[in-house]
C-alpha cells in the first residue's frame, strides 16, 4: 500500500483550483444549452473539447467575449476548429 507522498498534494491543490477557475470561466461565457453541449462533446472527443475549451477561455480573457455564447455561436466555433474530413475515393482498373 503506497501512501501519497507529500510533494503530490499542492499539485493536486493546483489543479484542483485551476479546474475550478475553468469552469467558472466556463460558466460566465457559455449559456446552459452551450455548457451541456460541451460537456457532451468532452464525454466524447476530450481533446476537441480542450481546445474549445481553451479557445474560449482565451478570447474571455482578451475581452473579446462578451455577453454568453449560445449554442448556435458555440455549434459555428465548433465547425471552425474541427479538421475537415477527407473523402477518399478509390477507383479500381
């Protein structure tokens, strides 16, 4: 049995509060259909999700955000940070 070692807990401490300051950030910006629509997306693809995430956070603390995001505005930056897909096609001689 391993016991935490006391250099681990204020980083813990630090993330914990980094988490949180997040969300906050999250909260102020993003409307509740655009945070639910989020937190899907973080079940599903968690480093799409990141990057909105950062994405956000970043223009919020530009000042270039202001008011709360819809889930409309949040669906277009969605589109805008997603790589487009590649369709192949394979043509046989």
């Amino acid at each position: 049995m391993s016991f935490p070692e006391s250099d681990d807990l204020p980083q813990d401490n630090n993330q914990n509060e980094h988490a949180a300051q997040k969300d906050q950030i999250l909260k102020q910006i993003l409307s509740p259909e655009a945070r639910m629509r989020l937190n899907n997306i973080k079940m599903v693809k968690s480093e799409l999700s990141d990057l909105v995430e950062q994405y956000l956070i970043g223009m919020a603390t530009q000042g270039k955000i202001h008011g709360q995001l819809t889930d409309e505005q949040l669906k277009q930056i969605l589109l805008s940070i997603q790589q487009p897909k590649r369709d192949f096609k394979i043509n046989r001689i």
